[in-house]
DNA sequence: TGAGACATGTAATCGGTTACATGATTCC
DNA sequence: GGAATCATGTAACCGATTACATGTCTCA
C-alpha cells in the first residue's frame, strides 16, 4: 500500500512560498521579504495570505517549522522543506505543459522555470524549455488566425490588443531559445 | 446631494464582461462564448462566474437585463449598459496607471486600452498610452539593476527570469510607441 | 525617545473554481 | 434518435485581499 502524500501545491503564491523554502530554511517574514524587495513583488506579499499558507503546508506534512530563539522575546518560526514537501514539488514541477498554462499562466511557467535548474538538474529544465518552445509555436498562430479576422472586421484597437498578445509570445519563444542555446552552450 | 453610483468593477473579469456589454448587448452565454473562441479565452468561461457577475451588476444598477422570448421555451437575458454603468465603466478606465498595475496587472493595462477606444476616444487612449510608455520606461531600469546583482550571486536561472522580465517589458514599450505612431497617423 | 525594521498572527469578506443540475433546439 | 449547441443557473469550497492587532529590537 502506498502513502499518499497529501497536500498539493494549489497557486502560484504557494509554489513561490515552496520554491523559496526549497532553496534555503525561511521564516514568513523572509519571504514577505524576497516579495516585496526582488522581482517577485509580482506576488502578494501580504501576512494574510503567508503566515496561512506556511500553516496549511505544515499541517500536510510539506514543511517543517522550527522556532528559533524560543527562550527570547521575539522568537521566529524558521521553515524547511521536508522529504514530503521536496516529493510535491518535484512533481509539481515535471508537470507537463498545457495549453492553459500557456494561455493563462505564461509568467507562472517562468517561475517554475526558476526552480527548476536547482531542484530537477540542467537536463530536465531542457527538456522543459523545449516543450515550452512547442507549444509556443502551436500558439502563436491561433492568435494570428484571429488578428486576420480582426482586421478584416476594422476592429483597430482589437487588432492592436492581439499584436500584443503575438509580440509578447515572440519574445517568449526568441527567450526560451536564448536560454536552451546558453544552458547547452556549458 | 450627489447620488453616489453603487457598485464597482472589482476584479479583470468583470472588467471584461462590463466592456463587452458596453460594446453591444449581450447575454450570460454570448460572453461564454467570447471567453472561449476569441482571444479572451484568457478569461474564465465558467458560468459559476460569469452569471453571479451579471447579478451582482444588475442589482447594484450597472446593467440592465431584458428577457428576450419570454413567451418560447428556451428565453434569455439580453443585458445592455445602464447609464449608471456607462459611468462606472468610464472612470474605471480614467483611473492612473499605478506602478501596482504594471507590476501585476500588465495584461490588464491592454483590455483597459481595447475599450478605451470606442468609449473615451482617440485622445484619451493616447494620453493613456504615453502614461503607460512613461511607467514603462520608468520600472525596466529597477529590473535591470536586480539583473546585475543576481550576475554577481551567479545565480544563473533567476537571471534567466529576470531578462525574460526585462524582455517583456521593452516589447511592451516597442509596442506601445507604435500603437501611438499607427493612431497619430491617422 | 522615537522611527523603522523585525516578527507573527487573526477575522471578515468576497470572487472564482469546480461540480452539479436542467432543459430546449437544431441538425445530421 | 442522438450529438452538439443553446441557455441559465446553484452550492460547496477555498485562497487572497483588506484591515486590524500586538509586541520587540535597533539605531540615530
């Protein structure tokens, strides 16, 4: 009988939280931290949505606290990632891309582009890079089909919202393929 | 006493959903239908969203929905914009652009440009593009710097997600200026 | 001595996801 | 007759936002 692990990594605040714990033992307001003076202000870095995160993922098992300072007057609760913890995100991780991903969750995809090197190794962020190159390429050209309607609808601010979505998938595909040439160039 | 117009847009989806209504009326399954064969299917198509939107306006007056075929079997709920929502929807998209909303909402500025055409006209949407280009300009450089430090760490895979960060934006920017260009052209 | 960083939480509220539920119409 | 599309909802659940709350430590 297997031991299911429980818990699951629900958004990408709590795969940020997990990545960055993974990376080295951080306390909630280390990570308050990292989100407000890093690029990764891109998330929240409210207590609200911390302190009950870091106790949802110590209540399943994924991380372990440990108080530092317990006898001081302002102890803090340093967490690591536990054996559990390392499992669920390293299938969180070699999840495979979809199409969802791709179309809602773009900049996620990134961040667990970030993790990945550390966590999976040189090989697998590769072959992740790779899969995400395809299906860039498989959806670019849908954006395209409906640029052409647009345009022929002379709907110009709809047609310039979709060169948007085109030209930030462009630059996507050319920063992948940037990465995998620097990354196989060691 | 002014007659202060309830409601507000809270979230990107109902942005969305008020700005389609606005550009023509609309039932629950024509936005359905929008978010998933247009390119905003970035949006959620699910009707646990989607209607209790179109409630929460109706009741605080922003649209108004009129049952079309009553007498068949199968009637729908046509909503247009009240004059209540006409407003709202205006000085929602008169709002500044904040350096919040070109953190975390950069996509968003883009639907805000779409309806901005047809609704405060050409002008205002340029002003509102040179703003953005402004805040633009103004953000890449604190990426940059973080890029130099992270060079320095040589953490190599957070530099990776910083360029791509950098990269999003200057296209962001390259577009911008020529969204302006097409619309000056003219 | 007072400002600012350190440090951790709770509570109300709310929008969105997921899943369930129902039935009509159209077209092959 | 059955699949696909048209059409509209509800209910449980849950993560995040916002706001509130509390106290320490350090350094100028």
């Amino acid at each position: 009988m297997y031991i299911m692990v429980e818990g699951t990594i629900q958004s990408t605040l709590t795969l940020a939280i997990l990545g960055l714990i993974s990376q080295r033992p951080m306390t909630g307001y280390d990570l308050r931290k990292v989100f407000t003076t890093t690029p990764m202000w891109y998330f929240s870095n409210s207590p609200g949505a911390i302190y009950p995160a870091l106790q949802r993922f110590e209540n399943s098992g994924l991380i372990k606290g440990i108080v530092e300072g317990q006898d001081t007057l302002r102890p803090k609760r340093v967490y690591t990632l536990t054996e559990d913890g390392r499992q669920v995100l390293e299938q969180s991780l070699e999840q495979p891309i979809t199409q969802d991903d791709v179309i809602r969750r773009r900049d996620d995809l990134v961040l667990r582009f970030t993790f990945m090197g550390n966590i999976l190794g040189r090989e697998k962020t590769l072959s992740y890079l790779k899969e995400l190159l395809i299906q860039l390429e498989n959806y670019i050209p849908s954006l395209q089909e409906h640029l052409d309607t647009e345009r022929l609808a002379e709907s110009p601010y709809d047609a310039f919202s979709i060169e948007y979505g085109i030209e930030m998938y462009q630059v996507y595909t050319r920063w992948a393929k940037h990465v995998i040439d620097q990354l196989e160039g060691n």
